[in-house]
C-alpha cells in the first residue's frame, strides 16, 4: 500500500506564487539605431522649429511574457518638461519650444513597465539648429574719426556682426546700402570698411558721413521654408581737418583810395585772409610784398593797409600793392601762403556827401501820420525832404532808393544831380494795412554813383498809420448746429456765435442780430452772441423739431458778415398714449383675435412707441395680448364657447378687461381702458357674404339693406338674360354658344331639343369631345365668328353669384352649361341611363342636354328653343 502525501492549500498556492514571480522576466525596448522613430529614444535629434504638439516619436518595447507594457518619461530635478508620452501607445509629443541657442542636448528618463518590472533609461537628445536668429551688430554704435588726407582704399574700421545659428545661418556677410553713392566699400566677409579706391576725404567739402552697414546670413531652413535673415546699422564716419588748403583772402578785389587831406598814418583799407582748412585753422601773417614804394604798410596780423605819406608827397595817382598772406603753425613756421592785388588810387578831395535837408535845415528823420490804404499813385505831400550834394560834377550825382518792405512805396527822381525834390509815391495800397503794421520805417538812401568813394548819406522815414473801418466782422464758423430739449424754460441758453473785427475802436465793435422765418422763438445777446430762447417760448419737438435761421455780425460803420444757425428740438418725453377710437367693445371669435391701437402724440423714440399689456381681467387667465401690435386672443387651449362656458357663469360671453398702452420714455407714461369683448363661434357659412353678415353683426339694417340690393340686381340680370335670349332665338334658328353650334327645332310646339348634329369625333371616348357634324361652312355664323376653331375641349361654364347668407347648402353639385346669353342652372340633376355602343352614348348626352334646357325654360317662363 503506497502512502500518498498531502499539501495544504496555503502551501500550494505559495509554491505557484514563487513559481510565477521567478518566471516573470523585465520588460525591454527595442533598439532600432539613430534614425528610427520608435525604439528607447536613444540617438534621437530634433529641429529647434519643431512645433509644439508634434508627434516626435514612438517608445516601443515588449515583455518577454507577453504582459502589456506601460511608458513613462520623467527628468531630473530642475530640468524642463519638453515632451509627453502617452502611457499605453507611447506616442511622445513635444510640449515645449525648443531653443538650440539657449540648451542644445535634452536628457530624459525613459521607462517601461509590464505592472510587475520597470526598466529605466536615460537618453540623450540633440536639438539641432535651425535658422531662427537674426545677426547682431555688437560694439555699437560706430563712430569713426579719419583724416581727410587718408588714402584711398585704405581701411579704416572693421565691423563685427555675430549670429547664433550654426552652418550657413550663421555665417555672415556684408553690405553697404546705396553703394554707388557712397565713398566707402566693405570687405563682404571680413566687415573691413574702407575707402573706395580713387576717391578721397575732403573736410571743406563734407566734415560728416554716415554709411548704412547690413550684415546678412547665409540663409537655413526654418518651418520647412528657407530663411534669410538681416540686420542693419549706421556707422558715423567724422572727417578731421588737416593743413592740406592754403589761405584764401576774402572780398576779393580789393581797392582803396587816398584823398588829398588824407592825413599821414590814415588806414586806407583792410584786407583778409583765412586758413583754408577751417577745422583747426592757422594764424595769417600779412606783408606787402612790393609796389607800395616806401608809401604804405600794413598791418602784420590785421591786414589793415595805411599810407605813411601825406598824399602831397605821393608821386604816382594808382598804386598796385602785391600782399602776400602765409598761415603760421603752432610751432611759429611759415608754411602755405597766397598773394592778392590791391589798388590804391590817389584823388582829388571828394568830401561832401550827399545831405537830407527839412523845411528846418539838415535832417536825418522824417515822420508822418496818414490813413491806412491810401489810393495808389497818391504822393505823401506830408513829407518835405530835399537832397544835396555840395560837391561839383562827378562827384555831385548819387542814386536815391528806400531800404525798407519792398513794393509799398517808391522814390522820385531816382536819379540826382547836385540837388532835387524828394518825393515818395505810394505804389501798393494794401499792402498799407493797419491791422499788419502801425508803423512803416523806411531807409532813405544817397549814395554817389560815379565817384571812388561812394559816398552816401541816409535818412530815416517813419510813417504812423491810422486805422480805418476796412474788415468786416467774421464768424468763427458760417453756421452753428445747437441742440436743446423741449421742456427747456423760456430763457434758455441754445448756442453762442463768435465773430471778430481786427478793426481798433468803435470800428471793431460788434452788435449781432437774428432773423429769418424761425428765429421767432429765439433772441440774441447783441454784444456777447449768446442765442436764447425768448421767455415766452415753449418749445414742442411735436409741433416743430426744427429751427433755421440768420445770425448777423455789424460793426458800427454797418458793415456786416452773416452765419446760419440751425438748432434742434430734442424730443422728451411729454405725452401719454391715447387710444385712437372707441374700444369699449368689440366682437371676437373664436380663432380670430381682435386688435386695440393707441397713438402717443411724442416725436421721436421711444418716446412714440407703445406697449400693450392686460392689466386686469374678469374671468382672468383667458386672454392674451400682444405686447407690439395690440392683438388680444383667446389662451390656446379655448377653442369653443363649450371650455368657454366650464370658465364662467356668463352665458353671453361678454367679459370686461382692463388694458393698458404704456410708452417707452424716461419717464414712462401709459393709458388705461375698459374693453368689454363679446365672444361667438365662427359661423358655419364661408365666403365673402358670411364674412359681410359677421362685420354687420351689431347693424343689422346695414345687412337687411346689403341683401335687398343683391337680390334686387340678380333679379334684374336674370330678367335681361332672358330677354336677349328670347329675341336672338325669334331672329335666328341658331344659338351661337363659344366653339359649338345649337340649331333651333323647326317645330315650336315641340318641347324636345333635336341634336341629331351633334356627333361625337372619336367613338372610343364618346363622352369626353363632340364636335359639329355640319360642313365647316356653318360655323361662319350671323355674329361674325369667323375665326372660331373647333376645340376639342368644351368651355368651363361661369361660377353663379354667391349664395345668401344662411341658405341650406345642396348635396348635389349644379350642372351648367354655357350659352350666348349666360348659365342655364336646373335646381336638380338627371342621370342618364347608360347605353352600349356610339348610339347610346350619342343619346345620352342629348337627353340630358334636352332636359336640362327644357326644366331651365320652364321655370323662367320662356320659350323653348
């Protein structure tokens, strides 16, 4: 007998646990190399302008059990989250910007996980540049000083620019901007700045120049398109002066002159010279270099020429003086000079200039006090001024001309001759304004025409102006636009206007005015232009909401200018609504609401716009209103005077409503009214005569009288019809109906109708055409229808007038058939008996035809066709 061992359940289920756990291996990632998109993310690279919310890639492993596996992705403490992972699929999405400039290599910790076992990894990945910086000039800003006598295609400054990007977008090159008119060239990679060759600096020419450097990369992809960047800055080139110019004299030429009491040691004239190069100029040194023959010198640092001679001891009349001038540098070295001509001329004695003389002897002012705009051509006879000129011949003639605002006035004679008459003659009016100019000064000038010396003499003209009314007031604009309630009191302010006179005193004092045909309600303040209401005055927007009318400016002389003025009556809200008719009551029936209208009196919105409500109603909850349009109905659910009669005890369904039209002003102003509505069904008869008896309801004469007229005129109408008839059938054996032909039984007596003529075109559809057996020649009948053709469809009778109101409807529908004189309607229909074959139904159709017209004469009273 074999002993058989037991295990306990617990021990068992520990021995499958242990089982289980070291069976379990770790989960792993595939490793698919540098380029793959899914694996551990080892090795992978990224474009710093990748967008965020990319799928940048895929974490894929598995576990060798075959357990789902989970991802995760976490950083070390203080680094930036740039990417997600979805936990199950392992899609891994960028959610952070990269920048390569700012962090170039992310490290992350990758794990996978089966539940059991988490392998960790920590990968490193490249961001790799992309072109998203622009260069940057540095050291700026540039300032560069060069000597004018630098040489050409010299360089004279390097400008560095730097950019971040790698590759070609970080390489730079440069350029100048508007090149050909620049005198500097740049190295296109080194940023060298120099001279253009064969061009050179001149300081006197140009001290300052300024050169607009771009430094541009070599372009990279940026977002998948190809980007150039650029950048631009100035440089300040200053140009330093240099001794490279030699002196210059300057009023070139020169000429002087001795006269006969000229005393010895006298200046004569003054020459000057400057250093040409004006940046750092030298001192001058003057010296008389020969031709003064021991007759002048002059001054060694002031150019100041004298002659040393009493002019009794000169020998010669001209002196022709060659002057040298030469800088002297700091160090006391003469270096660049130059050489100028001056003449000198020895005359005789030329020493009365010309001279002003008033009515008192010699004057050298002259003033005058006259009104502003004088007519042109008018001579100032205020003014007594002669000139002369005590010398003889040459010397006595001298120019006259005033220096002073051109155009005003001018002097005669212009030329003089010893002595003469001045006299000023006014040649521009308005240019003689008093508002411009109170006073005029102007320069009386001498000045010897012929002589060496030149001599001349000046007198001073002032003239005073006096104002006088020449401006008419004017407005600050030429019209105003005010705005002013309508329940502003009398007296109150609208709009002030501005109008100004540069006139002076009385003359430019303004009184305004209104008037027109609506300045009625209005005054004006006549010095201050304010515009008022009259203090009567009630302004109404409903009565007029508009005002226009003239301002008027006038100075005391009556000269005037006018404005227009418009002003606006803004609406208030001042009346309340007024029901337009007599609402007392008013008949509704069910299904058909009834409307109540009130009217508010008020000009404008929403001060005129109404609303509609039910303030009270007995029985309540049965009616409502339309807030707009003033439509009041039944509730939804009533629908007959049966839910009518469950509401209340009121069997004649008159109901009392209380309602109210209120506007929608500030404040608001409403209109109460009792409205009793008296409640009916529809009645049972349509049309236009049931529609006339339900509108005539509360007048019932109206109705009466309605009825009788129409009963009256289809009376008439029938009597005519049948007259007509009568008369045609005794002139004629024909009845002409439209398209077909009825003939006339040759034997009165009879009372049947033959209508053997009739035949039906196609026996297979007997009853639905019928056209004339007779030759066609028949149908040219005695009214002249030669034109009738034969329709196979026969013509639609008229519709018979309208029945009365409250006749009992017919349960068969009339038969008509139409005829020259009208419609014949019997009061009853006979069925024909049917019949087999084209006889049957050939003489159904005349019988019927026959007793129709048979039944239709009989009743009128009228002999058989």
């Amino acid at each position: 007998m074999k002993h058989v061992r037991h295990f306990s359940p617990s021990l068992f289920l520990s021995l499958v646990l242990v089982c289980l756990v070291q069976a379990n291996y770790a989960p792993y990632f595939f490793d698919n190399g540098a380029r793959s998109t899914n694996g551990n993310m080892a090795l992978l690279s990224l474009s710093e302008d990748t967008p965020v919310g990319t799928h940048v890639y895929t974490l894929n492993g598995t576990d060798p059990e075959g357990d789902p596996v989970t991802y995760d992705l976490t950083y070390e403490a203080g680094s930036r989250r740039y990417f997600s992972v979805d936990k199950n699929l392992g899609n891994v999405t960028l959610i952070e910007e990269l920048d390569r400039e700012k962090e170039d290599e992310i490290e992350v910790i990758v794990s996978i996980s089966d539940g059991l076992s988490m392998v960790s990894e920590k990968v490193r990945i490249l961001v790799m540049d992309a072109n998203d910086e622009s260069p940057e000039f540095i050291n700026t800003p540039y300032i560069v000083e060069v000597a004018e006598n630098t040489p050409s295609s010299s360089s004279i400054f390097k400008i560095e620019a730097v950019d971040k990007d790698t590759g070609s977008g970080g390489s730079i090159t440069y350029f100048l901007q508007n090149i050909h008119a620049n005198k500097f060239t740049i190295d296109r990679h080194s940023g060298v700045l120099r001279i253009r060759t064969g061009v050179t600096l001149d300081y006197e020419k140009s001290r300052t120049h300024f050169v607009v450097v771009v430094a541009k990369d070599g372009g990279g992809k940026l977002r998948g398109d190809n980007k150039v960047f650029s950048a631009t800055t100035t440089v300040t080139i200053n140009v330093e002066d240099v001794q490279d110019t030699p002196p210059m004299f300057i009023g070139t030429p020169y000429y002087g002159y001795v006269y006969e009491d000229t005393l010895a040691g006298s200046e004569v004239l003054t020459v000057v010279a400057l250093d040409g190069d004006r940046g750092k100029p030298n001192s001058i040194h003057y010296c008389i270099v020969n031709g003064d023959e021991g007759s002048f010198e002059i001054g060694n640092t002031t150019g100041a020429i004298s002659v040393i001679k009493s002019p009794n001891q000169l020998k010669k009349e001209v002196y022709e003086l060659k002057v040298q001038a030469s800088e002297v540098s700091q160090e006391g070295d003469i270096s660049e000079y130059t050489f100028a001509m001056v003449t000198i001329r020895v005359v005789d004695l030329n020493n009365h200039p010309p001279t002003f003389y008033g009515e008192n002897g010699p004057q050298n002012r002259f003033e005058l006090t006259m009104y502003e705009h004088p007519p042109e051509g008018e001579i100032l006879r205020g003014l007594k001024i002669t000139v002369n000129d005590s010398d003889q011949g040459a010397n006595a003639k001298f120019n006259l001309r005033l220096v002073g605002p051109g155009g005003i006035f001018r002097v005669v004679p212009q030329t003089v001759l010893n002595e003469a008459q001045v006299t000023i003659i006014v040649e521009n009016s308005a240019s003689i304004d008093y508002e411009k100019f109170k006073v005029l000064s102007f320069k009386l000038l001498a000045i010897e025409v012929n002589t060496p010396e030149k001599f001349s003499s000046t007198a001073d003209i002032v003239i005073h102006l006096l104002d006088t009314n020449d401006n008419v007031p004017k407005f600050s604009s030429d019209y105003y636009i005010a705005r002013i309630p309508e329940n502003s009191p009398g007296g109150s302010n609208v709009v002030a206007v501005t109008a100004t006179d540069p006139d002076s005193g009385l003359w430019g004092e303004i009184k305004y005015s209104i008037y027109g045909t609506g300045a009625d309600l209005f005054l004006i303040h006549p010095s201050t232009g304010i515009i008022y209401t009259q203090p009567w005055a009630v302004l109404d927007a409903e009565v007029n909401s508009k005002y226009n009318f003239y301002v008027k400016a006038e100075d005391t002389d009556g000269k005037y200018s006018l404005a227009e003025v418009f002003i606006t009556v803004l609406d208030v809200n001042d009346h309340s609504p007024e029901f337009n008719e007599n609402i007392q009551e008013k008949t509704m029936i069910i299904g058909s609401p009834v409307k109540i209208e009130a009217i508010d009196q008020d000009a404008e919105e929403p001060n005129n716009i109404v609303d509609y409500s039910i303030m009270q109603a007995d029985p309540a909850n049965v009616f409502d209103i339309d807030q707009s349009t003033g439509e009041i109905k039944l509730k939804s659910y009533i629908r007959s005077l049966d839910i009518i009669h469950n509401i209340t005890k009121n069997k004649d369904c008159i109901w009392s409503l209380v309602v109210q039209a209120k506007d929608r002003g500030s404040p608001s102003f409403s209109t109460t009214a009792v409205l009793k509505i008296d409640i009916t069904e529809e009645t049972l008869h349509k049309g236009p005569m049931a529609a006339f008896l339900m509108q005539t309801k509360d007048n019932p004469m109206k109705a009466l009288g309605v009825l009788a007229g129409v009963m009256g005129i289809m009376v008439l109408i029938t009597i005519m019809i049948s007259t007509a008839m009568f008369w045609r059938n005794k002139r004629s054996n024909k009845i002409m109906p439209v398209r077909r032909i009825i003939k006339k039984r040759q034997n009165p007596p009879s009372r049947t109708v033959r209508m053997e003529w009739l035949k039906f075109k196609r026996p297979s559809n007997a009853a639905e055409k019928f056209v004339v057996e007779d030759d066609v020649k028949s149908l040219h009948n005695e009214n002249s229808n030669n034109n009738i053709q034969v329709t196979p469809v026969p013509p639609v009778a008229p519709l018979p007038p309208p029945p009365p109101a409250m006749a009992p409807t017919s349960d068969a529908p009339g038969w008509r058939v139409p005829t020259v004189s009208g419609s014949l309607t019997p009061k009853h229909t006979i069925k024909p008996s049917k019949k087999k074959g084209h006889g049957s139904a050939h003489n159904a159709l005349v019988s019927e035809l026959k007793m129709r017209f048979e039944k239709r004469n009989a009743a009128n009273g009228e002999p058989h066709i």
